[in-house]
C-alpha cells in the first residue's frame, strides 16, 4: 500500500511562516514524522509539494494506479480551487483532506472547502501531527473499500 | 490521563438508523473499540450519551479536573447550539469534535459548526473509526498542552 | 393500528396561550376529540406533551415497533430542531406534521420546518381539527405503506 | 354548501406525469375519489382545471357567492404567483392550499408558496389523498366561519 | 410583589468561566446583591438557574399568577430558541431580558436575540450590575402596568 | 393625441376589494374620472383591464403607432413579469407605471418593480386619483419626446 | 391651504448638475413653475433647499401647524436617512415624496426609499415637472383626509 | 423526425424589438433559415409563437407523441417559469433551451433560467443562427436517446 | 462625577410624536426625572438635544475632561451613523446606549445599532425611564473604570 | 479561417472520468470528431489541452493573429477564473463557451460562468457534440464580425 | 494650481484618537507635512475640517472654478453617504479619496467606499504620509485632464 | 533598499489592452518611468510579469531578505486568490497593492481585494502613474519599519 501525501502553495515555508498559527515544525520535519509512522505500519508514501494549481491537478491525475490514497492539504487552494475537486473525482482514488491549524478558528473564507465534500474525511487541527493521524487514517480507509 | 467521550442524540440508535450513512456498528461496538484502543495506549475512558442539549451542558461542565480531554460527536446539536459551544469555553477542557459521516456531503446545513471554533480540531468522515482516531488525537493533544 | 401524537413545547397552555392565534380549546379537549374520531376509525391512539426537545427524541425513538404512525406538532422546535428531524429518519416510523395556526402567516422564521421534508404530509392551520384530520391521514399513509 | 376545486398547469396529465412524484392516478380518477367523499358528506363540488394563470384568476373571481370553499393546487404557479394571492385575497373566499406531493422535500424553489399567508391551511403531501382530506377540511373551514 | 430571576446554561460557572469576559463573581454573589437591592425595594424574588432549555420553559410556565415579572438571563439561548419566546408570549407575564456581557461587541451571532421582540426591554453590558439594574426596571415595569 | 390605460389582474374587482387598501371607487367610477380630466385636456383614451399577462402583452404591442402614451397599473404582475417588461421595451411607446395604493407601505415583495427600470416614471399611492394624475403626466411625457 | 417644498442636498446644482440625468432646469426655473400652477389653483407654498439632513428635520419638525401638506425631494438622503423618515411620522403631516429621475433605471442604491413606507404617495421620474404634477397630487391629498 | 420550435412572448416583434439586441432578422425570416436547413436533413419542423404562458404549457403537453424534439426560446418566461418546467419534465420530450442574445451579458435577472436544468442543453447567443444550430443539435439529441 | 445625556433627533417632539409607541412625556419631563434622580445620586448632568449628526459629534467630543460618562438616545442616528460610532471610540468616555421604545419589537432595520459595539452597554424600552436607569448604571461604569 | 480549441483542467481524463455525466468518448475522440467536420468546412483546427490556469491564459494571448476564433471548454476554472475573462477581453478574438455535460442541472457554484459575459455565445450539454456543433457556430461567429 | 483637502468627522482628533490605529501625528501636523511638498511642487492648497455632512458637501460645490483637484478623506461618511457622492458628481471637480489607516483590514462596513465609484483613485494605509502621496497624485490628475 | 515590482496575469499586454479602459502605455513604459524615479530616489528595483498564479507566489517567496518592499498588481487574481494572500503574511515583507484603472467603478466582483487586508495600502486608479506613485509609498513604508 503507498500513500501520496500533496501539499499545496505556501506550505514550503512551514516552520517560518506564521508559527502563532503554523508551529516550528517545517515541511521535512513534517515528512520525517510521516516516514516514521508509516515505516511502522508498512506502508510507503510519497511526498510532495508545489505552489502551482494545476501541478497539483496533474499529481493527483498521476495517482491513479500507483496510490491506494491521496492526503492532500490544499492550503489556500482549499477554498477556492473546483480544478481540484473535479481531479480528485475524476480519477476517484480516495482522498482524505488535512490542515494543520483549526481553519474554523480563522477568518470566514477558511470555514469553506470545495474538496471536502468529495474527500473521504477530514483531519483539522492538530498541527504536525494532523499527518501523523492521517497516516492511520488512510490504512482505515484502504481497509474499508 | 482521562477522556470523555461524549455522544449527541440518536446515536444510540447507530448500527439501526441509516445504515447507509452511519453503517452497522452499534454504540456499544465502537464503545469497544475505543476501549481497546485506549487501553493499548494506557489512557482511560468514560463512554456517554443523551439526547438532551442540558445534559450534555451538564457532562461537560463536570468534565473539569476529572479529564485531559473531551471527544465530542454532537450529532445535530452540532449546527444549532450556542449553548455546547459555549460550556466547552467555560470549562477550558481541550475537546475534538468528531463525526461519523463525512457531513460536508450532506445537507447544506450540516456544513456549518457552531462547536468548531472553539474545539483543538476534528475528524471527519471515517465512519466508527472517527472515534479511535479520536483516542490518538487526545493523546496529541494533551501532550501539547 | 396506532398513531403517537407528540405535542411540543407550550402546547400544554393551549386554551389559555394567545387565543387570538390558538383558540379556546385546551390540549385535553384536543385529546378527547382525537379519540374521538380514532375510536370511529377503531384505532388507537397515545397522546403526550414535552417542553423537553430530548424528551421528544425519546419518545420518537421509542415509537419504533409499537406505533405505525407519528403525528407531530414539534411546536416552537419545528423551527430549529435538527434533532428531531435526525429522530424521524433515523426510526422510520412515517411522520405527520401539523400545525394548529397557519404559520405561512406569522413570523418569518415560522415559515421554515427542518422536520418538514423527512415527513409525509403536512396538515397546518386548522386550528384543532388540524389533529382531527391527521388521524385520517394517518390512516391513509398507513394504508399506503 | 358548494367547494370548488382549481387545479393549476400540467395536472391534467397526472397518471402519466413523473409517477414516481405524483403517482398513478389520473385527475379525472381524483375528481371520482372527490365526489365520493363529498357526496356522503352533502356537499357539492366543482372540478377544474387551467393551465393559465389569468383563466385561474377568473375562477378565482367567479366563486364569490357561489361557492363557500375553494380548494387550490395551483401546481408551479404556487411559487411564482403574486396574482392568484390577489384574487384570493380580492374575493373574500375561504381558501385550502393543497399538494400531492411533499414540495418540502423537492427544490429549494417549491418550499416557498406565495398564496399560503393568504389561504386558510394547507394539506400537503398525501397523494390523491390530499384532495379528499381536503373536503373534510372544506367542512370544518366552513363550520368555522 | 414578586420577581422571577431565570438563569439560563454555563451561568451556574460564573467567576470561573472566562473572567476577561464575565468577571469574577459568582452567580451567588449576584443572587446576594439582588436580594440586598430588593429587599430594600420590599421586592421578593427567586432565584433559578438551569442548563436545560425544556426546564427554562416549565419555569416561565409556573411563573403565571406567582410573579409579576420574570427577568431573564437566556444565555445562549438568546440566540437559538423559539420555545422559550413562545412561553414567554403565553404566559403574558411582564419580562426583562438581561445579559452580563456586552454581546453586540462579540461574535456576530450574539447580535440577534430571538426573546427580544415580546420582552418589555432590555439592560446589557454592566455586569453582575445587570442583575441588579433589572430590580429597579422589574419595579417601573410592574408599576406601568 | 391618445393614451392606452392597460388594468392588470383583479383590479376588476376595485370596490369591493380590500376596500381599506384600495377605496370604495369602482374601476368604471376610475375611467369615468380619467374621461373627464382627458376631455378637458383634449386627449383621447382607451381602458381595458385583463386577468391574462399574455393579453397585456398583446395590448402593449399593440400600441405601437396608435397611442402616443401607455399608462398602466400592472397590479400583480409588476413584480414578477419580465414579459411585460419586455413588452415595453420592444414597442417603445412611452409608459407611466401607476398604483393605487402606496406599494411601499405594504409586503416588501411589492416594493420591487420588474417594469420600473424601462418607465418614464411612477405615480403610486394617491388611490384613484393616480389614474388622473397619469393624464396630466401623460401629456408631459408626449410632450418632452 | 399651503405646501412647504423641501429640496435635499444638490438640488441647488440644478441646470449644471448631470444636465443628462437632471435636465438644463435651475431651482428657480422649477420654483417659478411650481408657483405659477399653485396660484392657479389658490394655494400657498413656500420652497426650501439645504444640504444638511439635520436642517431638513428641523423644516418638517416646523411644518406642523402651519402647512397642510409637504412635498419633499430629499435627494441623496432618500436611500439612507431614518432621521427624515421618522420626522414625517412624528409631525403628521401628509407627505409626498418626488424625484426628478427615475431613480428606478440608476444605480441599485437608489431603487430603495427609506422615506416612501411613511409618505402618502411617489411621483418620480417626469424630471422638473415632477414638481407641477406634486402641486396638483398635493391638492387631492389634502382634499381626502 | 419531427421538431416542435417554441417562440415565447415578444419573439413576435424581432426585427422592430431593440435591432442593437435581436438584429433586424424577423420571425419570419428565421423560420425560413431553419426551414432551409431542416429540409437538408430531412426533418420537419413546426413553429409557432405565443406571448401567453398557458398556451406554451399547452403546446408542449401537445407535442408528447407528435414531436421528437421541442426547441424553445422562451424569452421573458425563462426566468420566471415553474409551469414551463413542470411541463417540460412532464411529457419528458427531449427539449433545447435557445437564445438569440448572449443573456448572460445582460441584467442580472436573465443569468437564471428555470427550464436550463430539465433541457438537454443550451444555445445562446448566436442570433438568428441560433435557430439554425438547434436544427442540428436537435438531431443529435434524437440520435442519442 | 458627571454624566453628559444626549438626545438625537426627533426627541425634541417627545410627548407629542407617536404616544402609542414613545409615551406623553416630554424631554423636559424627562430631564426633569433624571435631574431628581441624579440629585439623589449626587451627580452632575447637562441635558442636551440636536438633529444634527455633525452636532452630536461635536459634542461627544467636548465631552472629554468634562464628563465621565455619556448617556446617549442616538435614535433615527442609531441605525445609520458611523461617525457617532468613531466619535465614542476617538474621545474614549465610557458611553451607555438608551432608547425609550423596544427596539426589537419594531422595524427590522431598527434592530441593528452602529454604535452598540462600542458602547458598555444598552438599557432599551423602558420608557421615559431608561433614562432614569441609566443614572444608576452611568454611576456603576463609572465606579468600575 | 483557424479555430483555436482550449480545453481545461481534468478534460485529458475524458473517456475514464466520471463516464455517467461525461460519457466515454475521449479527448482523441473528441478531436477526431472536430477535425472531420472542419474539414468538411475548409476550417483549420488547433486542439490544446492544459491544467494549469496560466497556460490556458497563455494560449488565449498567442491566439491573437493567428486565430478567428477561439473555442474554450474552461471545465472547472469556468467558475473562478477571473483571469481567464480577462484575457479573452484583452486579445479581443470572438470566442465561444462550450460545455460538455448540462452544467445547469449539476451542482450551484456551476451554474455561474464568470467567462460568459464575455463570450459570443454558449453551446452547453451536448455531450461530444458539443465540439462539432461549436465549429458550426465559430464559423457563424466568423462570418458575423 | 490649487488642491482642496477635505477632511470628515473626528479627523480633528488626530494624534489622541485610536493612536494604534492612527497614529501620534496631529491634523496640524498632516497640514504642514503636506504644505512642504505641496510648496516644492508649486502648488497652493487649502485644508479643511468638518463634523458635518452638509458642511463637507457645501464645500465640495464651492470647489468649482476654485480648485483643480478635491482631495477628500471622508472618514466615517466614506461608507454611508450618497450625498458626498453626488456632490463630487455634480460639481465635476476630480476628486481623490484617501485614507490613513488601511480599512481593508478593519470592520467589513469599512471595506465599502460609496465615493469611490466617482473619485478618480484611491490612496489608503499610508498614515498621514497618504496625505503627502495625494499632493503628487493631485498633480498627476490635473496634468492627465 | 530594493522594491520587487510584481505584475499578474493579462498585463503583459498593457497597451493593446483596452486600452478605453488602461490606456496606451506598456508594461515595458511603466517599467522606464518607475526605473526613473526609483533611480532618482536611490532605490533598486525588480519587474517581473507572469500569468501563472503559482510563479506569482514563488517570487514572492523569494523575496524575503532580497527586497525591502513588495509592490504588486496581482490584476485578476486580486479578486480569487487566498493563495497571494498567505504567500504575503507568511514572507512578511511589507507589501503594497496597486492597480491601473479605479477598480470600484468596474464589475461589483472587482470591488473585493482578497489580499488588500494583509497589505500595507493600496494605490488605485492612477493610471501608469499608480506605479510611480508606489515608488515613493515604498520608500515610506520602508522607512516606517
């Protein structure tokens, strides 16, 4: 089993950016947190980032075949991007959306996700470790299909 | 450490009511998969439900110096009620909101959390496993307090 | 056969609440009137009243199994109550609603029912006789089950 | 004591109309069931049906003195009409707003009804059943003035 | 002449719930202060408080024929519940709504009260000091009578 | 010169019809009234009234080439016609909107007007006189081409 | 009989003001028109122009008493000022509110009156003439009450 | 194979009706080009025009049987139409929505059309031409069913 | 200690303007009420009244130094005025918002106060005596700086 | 004459993505198809696809001089692309909207087209066809300017 | 050249009001700052201030024939005044519409300029340097004419 | 101190562009006249254009530590992206928002500036010289650290 874990605009700069709101942690910390738990419980994963759409979109395309799960956190794009929502049906690999902060602790725009109602679930909040759960999310999930 | 699980009305009617939507397994099923979960993880749990807005009020003001965490699936007070939210403030007791269903995929109104805000985070969408999510999340967060 | 009449809050003044919008006839004499009319149609009936909206998703929970139908005036709740509604689909008992007053002719906010599109029928501003032609209705949704 | 019921655009092709909303039953298989009810309880009725709006109004105008009771489905013109609220309105006749189906479980556009406030009650989504619930509420709309 | 003082959910917390918000005192403190103040009006009062919705309601129902006016605190209500401002429309007893906290100057769904139309008026934002300005305007109310 | 008075819906019924709305003034008394003022201004007239949108439409298209000016009281279809709207707009003939009562006193639905936007101008709320005032401005507007 | 005309802010710009929207017409020339027909028809008036909301008050606040009917056009604060709205109300003079361009085709600001609820009727849109035909509708208004 | 084209109200006037919007090609002329092209592809066509909402609902009821395709331009009805859409669904020919103008770069109002959801499709914006494709894309639709 | 009571527009007709909603007393009633109170209270006020919104200001600004509280009855002001609301913020004394009618309970743009954020609190529909109250919570803000 | 045909995000997934609203023909299938029918026209034909926004945006500025007419099928930046829009209105080449599946009758936020208003004309919900409808329409387009 | 600095309600207070928000510089100070540029560049100026609306729109009308540009920080009649708005329409004089703070990121009543349609730029957030970059800005306006 | 100029999407074309709407001048002028007075004002500046939202926040990314001010005209991605949004609060450079034409007098949807909050000001509506004028407001900003 592998997971393909995307991480949207802006994320590259985790551990300077904002860290009232995003934490010290950065982006590889991040992967090596993910790496460790996964390792455990025997699943791959992949790791990637880009600032780019329809990079995104064409990551997402790729998965079909080659990842039993997608854990995607879209930053900013989460909000406002169908181009997303309509990849992650159109090659109907399941998906699970993460966010680090509490987005429904900010401002009014971040309370809406166009890809939640197409992702599987959600895990928001938890900082760091939002991945960490969502590498035992996907295993729950790849079980379920 | 401790954690309330507190469960919202008609949850007790799960593995019966929709089973398309909330699937087969009872309230007492996921009651025990909490327990093994948490007993693994050295952590204990007390298991409630009720169908009354005050007496979950009631639960979670009691919650004060008797547990680290509270896990709450407010089910439809979800939408509606000011009053959860605010004794979830009043007490300061970190809590998560979980669902079962991923409600972002559901009626309109099933999308907007009056408890959101003021809650470390959630996790959606992963049917009875929302809840043994829900034990490792606790442990995160009251680690990071 | 036998229909559950489940009354809502403030029903209990009836006869003395506003009687320009209610009228003069109290809940008893409501009650006396149903039977009435059931009796003719040799079919039971059981009457209760709560100001408690979990004591009314008790009671809709507990109609499963021993009531064919439920007739409902949710009263102030059938306004805000996503509960209620999450009770009607989840035991699957068929549900009429009705109304005493016209409510398409009072305050905005009554002109909306989050328990109206999970009921069968609604039955609104016939004063007391609306219960009275709800016990036909009942009959008939019965029948066409 | 006379009713007159108006039936609004396209219910003349009930039976072969959307079966699985409006059922099987034909208009002139309702007016039977209608006169029936109507006969046992010594009441004349009239039986129409338009699929104008201005003709509706006519009708409309033409019951005063006439007729003690209108019974309505205006059909699509419910949600639209300012006019037919008028003539309601104009003519001083006691008026019952009917629907075969449960419009508060369709669109977002059928929830909205511009001749309720106007009407007396509504009887919704019995099927042919709501025309014939609807004669005994003529009765008691009668008895009451 | 008698008061009926309704505290409604979390306020049983006052002093200890977010003090930057409520202050320091506790609800007893505040049932001492309006007692002092009253008594020297020569005013009786009680003195409630309860975390269930249903339970505010019986107790605007009891208050018909034993109090002249109810002064209520509906805490999160306020913003949610139609049954509590059907009761108090039915029961006609004179009432005053109050709050401790300036809620117009917090989050934006505190800005509507749904009692506020059939309350005789409002005191808002002075604190434990609301209690005891809603002694003198139980008073003037009574007195206007 | 000539001027088309156009009537829409029930405004046949004006003198029996809510008579506190719209007076005691039959709509032959209006004409009556309007023949006067427009003999004396040596101005032409033609009145017709209709329950039909479509027969008001046909009316207006009519006009081209025969009438200088257009008058109408659309009544119930002021609010909701773009058919009329685009009448107005496709024949070009001058039009003066008027109403009986004062529009904006009542139901915020008639406070808008789909036909206000390609008028000339309005006059409203001067009971039957409007209609005579409509004569004068009538002449304004021939007479400013 | 006497009628106090109230111009709002800019009318003063008369004739260089937008002449596209406005015509090439001063105040005066209006005033001039205004007297001549007034003193065709034996009444008195008196023509007032002022840029503050708080002057304008003032001027409705005098009215009483001394004319029997206003005519205002209050410009600019026709879509935002309570103030002046609550001033018709207070002094009770019948009141009609005019404008020179059909507010109704500019802007989506200017389609709203906050003053049209409380006046007796609206001419609007037959530019300088508005006025005249005010003379005249002044005259009917005085006559019916 | 047949086609039904509706032409809605005002469609009578193209040619006169606002040429800088509809052209100067008049009603006539449009038949004859679809004339031209249906008869190259060895279809019949039927066309018809009416500017009464009623007679449109009675042609499509009409064409059930008799039409394969309905094509319609409803013009002003578009925006305001239940009963048209109604009818559409109900006789379930396969049915093409048309506009000459490009309606979206108009007002607001014409962005909505009720019957967009129930046809098969759109053509809009192509004038006269419009008509034409509908020829082709109505044997496509037929092709496909 | 001395309290500044402003009084906006309108108020001057108090006694007079509207019994049914604002009472017979008059200003200078009311000044006469507080004044006695005050008295009591050994506390200093000045009275004063304007229609203008620019004076309101002005004087809201020569209250620092000079007085340390503000009562002020903003009325048609309340619903509209942003710079009352940067005034109270700018000159920094504590000010308490009163009316005399029940807000709530009248139109609906009556229910929003642009000035209600930014004032310590709101004593609303008691009459002539919210004035009176508001002696006795001007000395509880004070006391609580 | 030359045609430029964009295609948007997630239109290279055609034939396997979501088959029961897009169908099974592939984006080669699709080209095929257009490139018989230009042919057939004597019409030259470019086909891109992309999921990156900027390109899209790209392409649309190199269109100019080189193209007649652009074709665009924006799929999901269709409802969010302000860009896109822009760059149409800046490089000025007629260009025509298509859709594949009914957008109408799918999800609300796909009913808004910010690239409409700017368009020439739309050609939606013809599956495939579409595309060799809207080489008939360029060519109309084409001969139009 | 001469520019007119208008500056609205408060402005007065610089340098003691909200120094957070405004900082510590006085309107004095502005002056003499925007004095100094406006000396180098040639240009004369004139600075004022006023509480009133009438007042400001007084002055905006005496700016014809004297000055080239208005430079205008309407403060809190920024987001409510339609009177300013017409008054920079009316008199023709180009106007720039400046702000110190960055009201962007304040209350969203702020976000909405009603003068800033009809000024011909906007410069915001600069504190009082706003002010100096409006002298330049002025002299771009008045070369660009 | 080095000012990074960043140019959005479309503006690559500035000269051809509409030029009724941004005139004749190109990218490549504006970058001459900001080269001028950056060059006489010691400042080093940067000007990039893309069209790719992504490459958009990978310069500003980039920026952090190399430049002392960001000025951007994000052009029709001001109105969608979140994504520039966090791209700016995560670098934390001060940044400031320009824009060639006076975007309040276009489409309502250019009225909303997503990243307007997080900047430091916004220059709107000047022109080429929009760009001069944020030479200098950068040099203040800078110096204002």
């Amino acid at each position: 089993m592998k997971i393909l874990f995307l991480n949207g605009p802006n994320l590259n700069l985790l551990g300077q950016r904002e860290p009232a709101v995003y934490g010290h942690t950065t982006l590889a910390d991040i992967e090596a947190m993910v790496r460790e738990r996964s390792t455990k419980l025997g699943v791959g994963i992949e790791f990637r980032q880009s600032n780019l759409e329809g990079e995104l979109v064409n990551w997402i395309q790729d998965a079909k075949g080659k990842f039993e799960v997608i854990v995607i956190n879209a930053a900013g794009y989460t909000h406002t991007s169908v181009v997303l929502r309509d990849a992650i049906v159109a090659v109907g690999v399941p998906t699970i959306e993460i966010h680090i902060s509490n987005v429904h602790a900010r401002e009014e725009f971040r309370h809406v996700s166009l890809i939640a109602p197409v992702c599987r679930g959600q895990i928001v909040g938890f900082g760091a470790n939002s991945y960490v759960l969502a590498v035992e999310a996907a295993v729950i999930v790849n079980g379920s299909k």
